[in-house]
C-alpha cells in the first residue's frame, strides 16, 4: 500500500516552514533561520525525536538557534580569538564568546535560505534549501569566497534523509569546515523518563581541551563510562558532557544510537563517515536533550598543527564540491 506523502507551506509557532509528511513521520524546516530542522516526529507513536521551541521560546531561539531542531554550523564549533590562516590567507571572526576569547559556531544558522524546491511523491517528500554566498552578502564579511551551501531533507518510510552540498563557485581554493548541532530529545517517548535511556556512539579517542575549550593536540584517556559509550551504553547525562572526540567507525558505519530501554525502542542518527569528529554536549548533564554533533573538522583546527586529512580540515578547490548524507529513523524492539 503506497504511503501518504505530503509537502506543503505553513506556519511553525508563527514562523514560515515547509512541512513534510511520509506514512507515520512528520518534519518542518525553517527557511528564514538557517534551514534548521526544527521537528521531526513519529505522529502514531507520538515522539517528538528533536527538542522543538515552545511557541513562547521563539524569541529566544532565534537569538541563540543552536539547541533546538538540526542548526547548520558552517564553520562550526570554537577558533582561537576568532582567527586563523590558511591557503595564504588571514581569515578574521567576531569574538563571540566572552567566557573563551573564541568565536563560536560560524554564519549561516541564522540566515534567510531560499526554499528552491519541494513536493510529495509516491517514495518520499521532500524540501531542497540553498544559501548562495557572494560579495555583498553578510557571510562574505567573513568568508570572502562565492560558494553555495545546498541541504536537501526527504521523509520515506526509512525516516528523515539528509543530504548537504558545498559547492565552491569561486576562483580560489576555500576552507570547508561543517557540523550539525543536533538536539535530540532524550526521552523522546512522552510516556518515558530520562532513566529509561541510554546512548551509544561511534567515538573513537577523546580530544584534550585547554580552559578556552580548544584541543591541544593530545589525547585523553577514556573514562570508563565513555567506554561505555562504545558498546554497551550509557545514561546521555552521566556526567556534564562538552566532549569533543575522533570517528571510529564500527561495521561500517559512524552513528548514534538512543535506546529507550522501557519499551526497546531506538532512534538511530546515522551519520555519514566523511564526519571525522564527534561534539557531544548535555547542557551541565541536565535531563531533557542533549547534542550529540556530527563535525567535519577539529575545532580550531587551521590553528592545529596536525595532518589535514587527520583533522578533517578540507580544501575545495575552484568549482569543487563535498557533499554528506545522514540519517534519522526510529527502530523497533527487537522481539524474541
């Protein structure tokens, strides 16, 4: 039987969206603040899978977008005095994290994206977002290259599908340098605590990081509790978590599962292997959500004297592209 398939424009808490729908899933995506995934839901099973603002938090989103919904972070994450050089040139951030000295999280989660196109199929619905930079836009301040960012987000019956593009449009070579701040709700289930849940991920080494939060180059040995993390799984608030850790991939794949042990239910966050560092943050280890972040890059990583291709640091060269997927999707219990 086909699945009920839907695309369409209405508003999220007063905010323009495009809203997907696919059999039991259901997502919306905000043009006018950085293409964030703001929803994504199982609607038979009643799960809110990403921490969503109340319509009286809209403000407040807005002036902070990264710990609701799927913000883009492009750069992501800390630079040191918000500067560093590559390629030969001198690339020059505000300082906006007084606490660090650092800048924090890039340019583009709070930008207009134009919605270039959307619609509803028998196999999937779907929405394609681009962000074109070029001179005069309010990015090239501070990224002076001509480039396009392209996100494209699909609903089926294997859950939420995400597909980013980078496409260099420029002269010269760019830096690329991205990373998701996923926020998922833990638990998920309204009829579930935060006791009942349990996460696992593929980390492969901890990054040390200075009192500014910025690698140093070393690594730290693993807790036993992020051992934990590896196999067999733990509680996402263990401990107040702002942990910044190496790709390991396991059979294949570089992924997050969170179990609700109650009922054996699990969202799997399948992110693509070109990541090749993990963020992990938990607000203090307080119960509710917690942001486990796919990244391509270190952080701070031109200012890290380490191999590019260790780090993640990525060089696209005029008309080159770097493109990811990955994914979401809820998980049945296993029955014996």
């Amino acid at each position: 039987m086909t699945k009920h398939s839907e695309a369409f424009e209405q508003l999220f808490h007063e905010e323009p969206a495009v809203w997907l729908r696919y059999g039991a899933y259901e997502a919306a995506v905000l043009p006018g603040v950085g293409a964030n995934l703001i929803a994504f839901r199982d609607r038979e099973q009643g799960f809110s899978l990403l921490r969503e603002p109340l319509a009286e938090e809209m403000a407040e989103f807005k002036a902070r977008p990264f710990v609701h919904g799927i913000p883009v972070l492009f750069p992501p994450n800390r630079y040191e005095d918000g500067k560093f050089e590559w390629n030969g040139r001198t690339y020059t951030f505000p300082v906006n994290e007084e606490a660090t000295g650092n800048h924090l999280h890039g340019f583009v989660h709070s930008e207009q994206w134009e919605v270039t196109d959307y619609g509803a199929l028998k196999s999937e619905s779907y929405v394609v977002l681009t962000l074109t930079v070029r001179e005069g836009h309010a990015v090239y301040e501070y990224l002076p290259h001509e480039f396009t960012l392209t996100l494209r987000y699909s609903l089926s019956e294997q859950g939420l599908l995400q597909q980013i593009t980078v496409r260099n449009d420029g002269r010269e070579a760019m830096p690329c340098m991205i990373a998701f701040h996923t926020t998922i709700n833990a638990p998920f289930d309204p009829n579930s605590s935060s006791k009942d849940c349990s996460f696992k991920m593929t980390i492969g080494n901890r990054w040390e990081l200075s009192e500014r939060m910025l690698p140093t180059g070393q690594f730290q040995p693993l807790k036993e509790q992020e051992q934990g993390m590896k196999d067999a799984g733990i509680s996402p608030y263990w401990e107040s978590m702002d942990n910044h850790y190496t790709v390991e991939p396991q059979n294949g794949r570089n992924a997050m599962e969170l179990t609700d042990n109650r009922t054996g239910t699990t969202l799997v966050y399948d992110a693509g292997t070109a990541y090749k560092q993990w963020m992990i943050w938990n607000n203090g280890g307080t119960p509710g959500f917690f942001c486990p972040e796919p990244q391509l890059n270190l952080v701070n990583a031109p200012n890290v004297d380490l191999p590019a291709d260790e780090i993640g640091l990525v060089g696209l060269e005029p008309g080159g592209i770097w493109e990811e997927t990955s994914r979401l999707y809820v998980r049945a219990a296993v029955t014996k």
